[in-house]
C-alpha cells in the first residue's frame, strides 16, 4: 500500500480512541477509585462502602440485599422465559406462510423506549378494574383484583388461595409483574435471533428425521435446540446482560419501591437522590463484576471467530 | 406400469367424503399451530391497543370503563388529550428535542466508526487484533460504571454560552453538543465490530486494484467501501437511532435544563406528576412511540440486520 | 444501489425534519438573557395539572407587566431532579418543594443566593410573614427562602349532606380519637366503609400515611414529642410513636374499615383519587383526611359541588394542627430571578390562587374575606387561629429519613406485624 505512513492507522483510529477512552476507560478507572471514597468523593474510606452493600444497614432507604436478590431474579427468570418463549415462537411461526406478520407482531415491542413500554404496562397493571386490563380479566375470571405493582405477597396469592402468602423476597408478585414487561419487549429479539438460526438448519436433516419416525417433539429437542445451542448461548448471552442494566422499565414503572429495587435502579437512587457518591460507585462496580464473565465469553467467542476468518 | 398413476387414480376417484376427512385432518394437524400463533400475536398486540385506544379517548371514559367498551361506543373519540399533550405539556418541544438529540448522534457515531473500522479491516499495524478486542470488550460496560465521573467531567467543563438557536450551553451539562458526543462514544464499539466486519467481508480484489493504481487510503474510503457498505451502514444508523431516541437515564443524568428534555425524559416526569391521569400519560408515550413504529415498518429489513448483528450489543 | 438510494433518501428526510424542528425552536423557543431585561425564570416545582394551571394562573401577570416567561417542570420526584441538577452544575434559578431538608442542606453549603441580595424582598418577608415561617426559612442566621401555599393538614373531609341524612355528627377540635373510631364504626354499622384512603405517590408513595401518624402523634402527645422527633431526641422507636402508627393502622388496616379493602388497596390507590368516593352519587365512603390541597381535587372532579354544602371538612379530633407548605428558594440573584420571587412573595399575587381555590397564603396582608367560599376561609382560619401549630414532621426532616419513613408506611400497611422492625430502620436512616 503506498503512502501508507507506520502512524496512518493510528490516525484513523484517533478519534475513536480518545472518544472510548473518554467516555468509557476512564469512568471505569474513575468509578473504581470513587467506590473508595466517601459519599463526596473526598476521603478514603476502604472497603465501607462495599461493607454498606453487604451489611444492609438501612433497608428502608436503600436494600441492597433486595437489589441483589432481584437482580438474579432477572438474570435467571427473565432470560429463561425469554428465550424458551422467543425459540417456541421461533420454530411455530417458521411453519405458517404468514411468518412475516408474525415475527412482526411480536417484534413491535422492541421499537418502542423502555419509557413508553413502562406507561403500556402500568395502565395494564392498574390496580381499578375499570382501567387496569389485567384486574379486569382477573375479575371477569372470579378472581380478586390485585395492585401488581405494589404487592410484595407470594406470586400464586392473586390466583388461589393455596400456598403461603408470602414468599422469601425476590419471589413476589410485583417482580414477575415487572418481569412479564420485559419478557413482552424482549421476546422478539429472541424470536427473530433463533428464526435466524432456524433457516440456517438444512430442510434435509429434518426431512431425515421426520421419515425415520421422529415426531415433532423429538425433533424439536433432538434436533433443533443442539444446533441451535450457539445462537441459543447468544441470545442468553444479550438477555442477562439486559437483565443486569435494566434501570428504565424498572425506575418508570415503580421506581425502586416496594422491594422491586434492581441494582441499576438502586446505584441511581444512592448516587443522584441520597447524594452518596461512594455507595453509588460501589454499586457500579458490583454491577460490572457480575458483567465481566459474559465480557470474557463474549471475548474468546470473538477470538474463535478471528482464527476462523 | 400401473405403479406410474396409482395415486393420481386414486384422488380422483375418492369418493367425495375421503377428501372431507382429509380437510378435517388437515385442520385439526394445523389448526392449533395457527390458533396458537394468531393467540400469541393478539396477546402480544393488547397492550399496545390498550395505549392507542385510551390516547383517544376522554379521560372520564378512562377513568370509568375498559378501554375494550370502545366497542359499544364507536366514534367516540377525541383528540383533546393529544392537543393538551403537545401544547400545555411541551410534548411537541420534547419531539423535536429528541430529534436534535438523535440525529446527529447517529451521523456522527457512523463516521467515527466507520474511520477505524476500515484502519481494523484493511490496515496492518502491530496489535490491531488485541486493540479490536479490547474495543469490543468495552460493549459490555455498563452505562452505571461511566456516568458519575462523566458527569463531573462535563460540570468542570461547563461552558456557560448559550447555543443561538438550539439552545442550551455550548458544552457541558445541560448541553446538545455534550449528549452528543456522549452518545457517539457509547454507540462506538458495538457500530466498530459492526462495520469492521462488514468491511472485512468486501472481496480483496476491489482494494488490491485500488492500491495498485494508486490511490490513497482516503480515496479508498470514501469511493469504495463507504457505498458498498450502505446496508450495514443502513442497519447501524437505525439501530442507532432508536436506542439514542428512546434512552433514558443518559439524558436524565447529562441533560439538567428541561427546555431540552428528550421525550423520553418528560414522559418520565409526566409519570411521576400525572401518576394516574392516564389520558396524559397514553398520548404522550403514543407521541414518543409514533417514529419508531414508523422507522420499524418502513425498514423493518435494516432494522433486524442491525439486531442480529446487535446480538452481541450490550 | 436500489437500497442505498432508499437510505440515503432516508437520511435527507431526517435532515431536513431536524432542520425543521431548529426552526420550529428558534421562532418558539427564545429564552435568552439580555442585560438588565427580564427573561425567563427557569422554576422547577412539584405541581401538576390542576394545580400547575392555578400556579399559571398566579404567574400570567408577571408575564404581561414584565415580558419575562416562565418555564415550569412539576415533578413530585422534586428531590431526585433537584440534586441530580444541582450536581450537574445546572440548578434551576427558582425551586419550589415542600420539604425544608434539602432547602438547609443547600443553604449550609452556600449554594442559595439570600433573600436580601433581591431588593425589598427580605423586608417583605419580615414584615409580612409569621414568625414561625420566617424562622423555617432561615439557616444560620440568614433568610433563603420564604412560604408560598400553605396547607392546614389538620381537615377531615366528609359530605355533609350524606352526614345529615343519616344523623351523623361531625366532630369538633374538642373531640378526642376515640370518639373518632366511635364514629367510624356507627357509620360501618349503617352499611357504608367510613374511610378512604390513598397511599399511592409516585416516588412520594407513602405520605398520606405520614401525614395521619404525624397528626395523630401531636394531638396524642403533645408539642414536645413532636419536636423531639425532628430533632432527633426521641427516636422513632420511642412507645409514643408506636403508639400512633399503632393508631393508624386502626383506622387504615380494620376490616371493612376503608373502602379500598385494606392494606393492598390503599397502597395502590392515588392520593388524588382516594379524595372522591366519599363525594361520589351516591357515596361509597364518608371520610377521607387530607390536607386542604384536597379541596381542589374535590372540585375538579365534581364541578357541581357546592362548598359547605356538598363537601366541607371539620378539624382532625384534638384540635392541634399540623401543616405543610412550599418553600421558595433561589440560586441566584438575577434581576429575572429577583423579579419573579417579589412577584411570589406579594399578595397580590396570591390572591390570585386564593380565588381559584384550594389555596391558602400565610401573608398577612391576605385577609380572610379574600377567600371564595367557606370551606378555603375555613382553612385558612384554622392555620391562622390554630393554637397548636406545627409544620409537617417529614417535610421539616427531610432527606434520608423522610424517604424511609414514606417506604415505612407503606410497608406497615402490608406488614402490620413488622413495625418494631420498621420504626428502627426509619431512625437509623436519619
């Protein structure tokens, strides 16, 4: 290549790198050094701040404990009906001619903010049968009308009296509320990623199986999930890492209260409303530790990549 | 010999109740396939309809009957919520906000991308493997992780000039061109893997004879891989695009002045002082809603190319 | 090629709508400062619909006399926005909460221009304005911030006509908590919930609830318990506290007691909402206590009630009253600035709402006649002859502790047995 002096590349990388390491490199560093610090970021205070995390002390205020909990309520409810709900639709929409429309149907949620998804919700979830949709089927079915957003009883509680009515916090009615909102936004993404996947799969093969005498069933988990287990991974993948930052379905929709707290919602809470930096930075790095085994996964997945290319 | 028609002799001779079975089959093979599919894409819809329906109704009617008894009343619709909205709410301030907000985020997060992308494709230089990884890796950072010390980046950076026009300060908080650049930075690593990939792809031949008759890297750039790289660049811009318009908490942390709120952000006060007058709240996040679904129909192709590439956006 | 010219049509299209939306801004938007003229006052506040039309309504002279504007946000996440603002370096001129917390807070750290750097604003203040409001507004000798809007919490609302026809009596100031509950359950004998209340707030969810508490603990137990409790010398876990959460969750957690259905519903019901039923056809309530913004609300939702015939109020049993009011505060002394705060402060100016309705000023030069009907005289009255007054308990503290004891209630509506654990988590967040 002529012209092409040792530093061009580095030109063209130029404006890139000093934007990311802006805007990204450095808050991490910044950050990391804050959760150190006081709520002012001016004194040392060691680990206090990761010790107020673990020790819960003022659970009315801000409940670290609960933020936590939800968190792996979200990472492991959410990601899982996600994505069993996005593969279903995935493998039934790719038998009717109007696969289009469908995928479509479902994928709408994904267009919208998470702000205007949390207003659908909350006019859904109202607690008065005359405007919530929710209550009004429960009613018109004979049951009670529950405040899904407000309710911290267990999650069979609105349907049937059996069973206890509370359940050890994160398993409550508000946060499979909040849950069923993202799965409803999500599930698209999902769908559309697998059906992707799904076309990739040879007609032969299924045809092979379906004259060996394999039923639908067998086929779909024979057949269909194996292949699919590395679109399968990446969706998963996506999904938790959502689960893990999700702070505008939440924060519109409850704002944090009654015990439906993620972390994300609470490092906003700590940081910006009660005014401690340290506490808020602490947060941020838990969030960050937790994300870190999807970045390497997601790194060595790239690194297979680049040796196949 | 008679092996050759049997079939075909055999359909048309069947007699006319063997083909009616063989519909009732057909239906009850397929008919739970298509119920459960047209009952999931329903379901999917009602709350979406729930929201357009009540945008257009009175806020009595709202507060006093489902939104599904529209049925019973059919034209009894109004636009007053959306008139309320736009003029009393600052709805239509809070639209053009976002547009102001958004489209330069996405030019300018293209161009800068779309720079390295081709230095990661189509140059060599020592470490570019390692230096590519470690962008991408910054995909998984959460935005909770940058926001405190960027805030207080742009607060000692604050220039106190008023834009002319736009309005807003030159940089800093309370500034367009401050998201502006924010929001580039963040979409950056997940537009450079994008594009870097795309560009990868081009075939070789196209730059070998390039080079070969001598032209400039530049020239390379913008005559030969940009135009070929419309459908990524395509899908970048859109998925761009909808995830500066609908972001929330950016803008509720950089964005102090609320002559420049986004809609996203005004809905959200909305929420918190409108809690239950839902004829406000409805015809707002329909307002906020309306380009997206427009953007989504018309280029619904782009927009699932950028998904399946977003399948590893954070 | 097809889809490249589609996408760059596109990118025109985007364009040219941004390019039209600069324009739409710079033939509505506008704004700025020049020397000496004034501008527009950027107000950050907590009202919303009804009330944010009458605040319009107050500031519209301003606007014609002065050519300036005024740009309001409401929220009542009011905290939230206030401290992300004012962290970001970008504070609105004016802010016009309920709570004094953050108020202090924000004065202590110098961040508020004093009232005397507007002139003829801090005399006013002192001449105009009772003593007790003066001294809210005051930190470490130097006066920030003066009282607009003030609301006697000290009123249970009722339907008279409902009361008459079936041959209930209203109490009187004299009256003591337990002829309350001696009322309530007459009327649920007769077949109707006596109560209706609502918790549900946004982020604020919770403060109905501390408004009962707080009244309840000042007519129980007196003006030193009270005060003990905002300064922190008798904690929350104090047996007198107990008590009145205790009796709190009498009236709200009985059964039949409330007509939302107990704890769940209270919780899930808007304030705003919670103040209909009792004045609905027929009533499916009979009282609902809040303070006296509630009468707005009343009117709003019922244009046809007459006030003092189809709704009043009569004083909270004991006779003590407690009240809230919005604090005015500045962080800077622009002549924009300084302009609107004296436009605020006088009584002209808040005679206006007065009008409206659902209002009540603490100037004194707004006399009593100024009031519309007899229901806000009647308000306005009881502040102003109250022998025992006291400001709203969490507005006074503030901050943390005014959070968790907003999540306390709600939390002690749905787990009554919790309330040992509750009140310690509350004082320990102060």
């Amino acid at each position: 290549m002529v012209g092409r002096r040792w530093w061009t590349p580095w030109l063209w990388l130029a404006p890139s790198l000093a934007l990311l390491g802006v805007f990204l490199v450095y808050p991490v560093v910044d950050t990391l050094r804050r959760s150190f610090l006081d709520r002012r970021s001016q004194s040392f205070v060691g680990f206090d701040n990761y010790k107020f995390i673990i020790d819960n002390p003022q659970p009315l205020v801000s409940d670290t404990h609960s933020a936590l909990l939800n968190n792996v309520m979200w990472l492991t409810l959410f990601t899982a009906v996600t994505v069993s709900l996005g593969l279903i639709l995935a493998v039934l929409a790719g038998r009717v001619r109007y696969e289009a429309v469908a995928k479509s149907a479902i994928f709408i949620p994904m267009a919208i903010s998470f702000v205007a998804a949390s207003v659908i919700w909350r006019f859904m979830y109202e607690y008065n049968v005359h405007i919530g949709t929710v209550n009004a089927v429960v009613t018109e079915l004979g049951g009670h009308p529950t405040a899904w957003l407000q309710n911290t009883g267990a999650p069979q509680t609105p349907f049937t009296d059996l069973g206890p009515s509370t359940a050890p916090q994160p398993i409550q009615v508000n946060n499979f509320a909040l849950i069923l909102s993202g799965v409803w936004i999500w599930t698209g993404f999902a769908m559309v990623v697998l059906s992707a996947g799904l076309k990739g799969i040879s007609n032969e093969v299924l045809e092979a199986a379906r004259v060996d005498g394999a039923n639908e069933w067998q086929i779909f988990w024979r057949i269909i999930v194996p292949i699919l287990s590395p679109t399968i991974v990446v969706v998963a993948t996506t999904l938790v890492i959502q689960a893990l930052k999700k702070f505008d379905l939440v924060w519109v929709m409850t704002g944090g209260r009654f015990k439906t707290d993620v972390v994300a919602t609470l490092f906003y809470k700590e940081a910006f409303v009660i005014g401690d930096f340290g506490v808020g930075a602490a947060l941020a790095v838990v969030l960050l530790l937790w994300v870190l085994p999807i970045m390497l996964i997601s790194i060595r997945r790239f690194q297979f990549q680049e040796e196949t290319r | 010999m008679a092996k050759r028609n049997p079939s075909t002799a055999a359909v048309a001779a069947a007699p006319r109740a063997l083909r009616l079975t063989e519909g009732l089959k057909w239906i009850a093979a397929r008919g739970p396939l298509h119920l459960s599919i047209l009952a999931l894409m329903v379901l999917w819809s009602v709350p979406t309809l729930a929201l357009l329906v009540s945008s257009f109704r009175d806020p009595s009617a709202i507060a006093s009957s489902g939104w599904w008894n529209v049925i019973k009343e059919p034209f009894d619709f109004t636009v007053q919520n959306y008139r309320s909205v736009l003029e009393k709410q600052g709805m239509a301030r809070a639209f053009f906000n976002s547009l102001i907000i958004t489209v330069p985020s996405t030019t300018l997060v293209i161009l800068v991308a779309a720079w390295a992308a081709y230095a990661f494709a189509w140059m060599r230089f020592p470490a570019r493997n390692l230096v590519f990884l470690l962008m991408v890796a910054l995909l998984v950072v959460p935005l909770q992780m940058t926001l405190i010390p960027v805030l207080r980046l742009y607060s000692n950076l604050t220039v106190n000039a008023e834009v002319p026009i736009l309005g807003g300060r030159i940089f800093g908080t309370s500034s367009f061109v401050g998201i502006w650049v924010a929001h580039t930075a963040y979409g950056l690593p997940f537009a450079v893997y994008l594009l870097r990939n795309f560009f990868g792809s081009l075939p070789r031949d196209l730059f070998e004879s390039a080079y070969l008759d001598g032209a400039s890297d530049l020239r390379v750039f913008f005559r030969i891989v940009l135009p070929l790289s419309m459908p990524a660049i395509a899908a970048l811009a859109i998925f761009q695009f909808l995830w500066v318009w609908n972001d929330l908490l950016v803008a509720l942390i950089l964005l102090g002045d609320p002559s420049l709120a986004p809609m996203t952000l005004k809905i959200n006060n909305l929420v918190s002082s409108f809690g239950t007058n839902y004829q406000v709240l409805t015809s707002a996040a329909f307002i906020s809603m309306a380009l997206p679904l427009v953007i989504f129909f018309a280029l619904q192709r782009y927009f699932v190319q950028g998904l399946l590439a977003g399948a590893v956006k954070g | 090629m097809f889809r490249s010219k589609r996408s760059r049509l596109l990118l025109i299209l985007f364009t040219m709508s941004a390019f039209a939306g600069v324009a739409f801004v710079a033939c509505g938007g506008g704004g700025e400062e020049e020397e000496g003229k004034i501008g527009t006052v950027d107000v950050l506040g907590i009202w919303g619909d009804e009330e944010l039309v009458s605040f319009q309504a107050m500031v519209a002279p301003w606007e014609t006399d002065t050519g300036g504007h005024m740009d309001f946000t409401g929220t009542r996440d009011i905290t939230a926005v206030l401290t992300t603002r004012v962290e970001g370096g970008n504070p609105p001129d004016v802010a016009i909460p309920a709570e004094v917390g953050r108020f202090q807070q924000f004065a202590k750290e110098g961040k508020l221009t004093p009232l005397s750097a507007c002139s003829g604003l801090e005399k006013t203040i002192k001449d105009n304005y009772p003593q007790g409001f003066i001294d809210l507004g005051t930190v470490d000798g130097t006066l920030y911030g003066f009282f607009m809007k003030a609301d006697t919490k000290g009123t249970i609302w009722y339907n008279p006509k409902f009361f008459t026809d079936n041959g209930y009596e209203p109490l009187t100031a004299a009256s003591s908590f337990d002829d309350l509950i001696t009322l309530s359950d007459d009327i649920l004998d007769g077949g109707l919930p006596p109560w209706s209340m609502g918790m549900e707030s946004g982020e604020a969810s919770g403060w109905p609830g501390t408004d009962w508490i707080q009244q309840i603990l000042l007519n129980e137990s007196g003006t030193a318990v009270y005060d003990g409790v905002i300064d922190g010398t008798v904690p929350f876990t104090d047996s007198r506290v107990k008590d009145a959460w205790g009796k709190f969750g009498e009236i709200a957690l009985t059964p039949g007691y409330t007509v939302q259905g107990g704890a769940e519903g209270i919780n899930a019901t808007n304030f705003v909402d919670s103040s209909y039923p009792p004045f609905q056809t027929p009533p499916t309530a009979a009282m609902v206590y809040l303070g006296g913004f509630a009468a707005s609300f009343i009117t709003t939702q019922f244009p046809s009630a007459v006030a003092g015939e189809d709704f009043d109020f009569f004083p909270f049993p004991g006779g003590a009253v407690t009240g809230g009011a919005n604090i005015v505060y500045a962080f800077n002394a622009d002549p924009t600035t300084c302009s609107f705060l004296s436009w605020l402060a006088s009584a002209e100016a808040q005679r206006i709402w007065v009008d409206r309705g659902g209002f009540t000023s603490v100037n004194a030069q707004v006399s009593l006649d100024s009031y519309p009907d007899s229901v806000s005289r009647g308000e306005a009255e009881q502040l102003a002859t109250a022998e025992v007054f006291r400001f709203d308990l969490d507005d006074a503290i503030g901050g943390a502790l005014q959070q968790a004891f907003f999540q306390g209630v709600t939390q002690y509506l749905a787990k009554p047995g919790d309330l040992d654990t509750i009140l310690s988590n509350i004082e320990d967040s102060r």
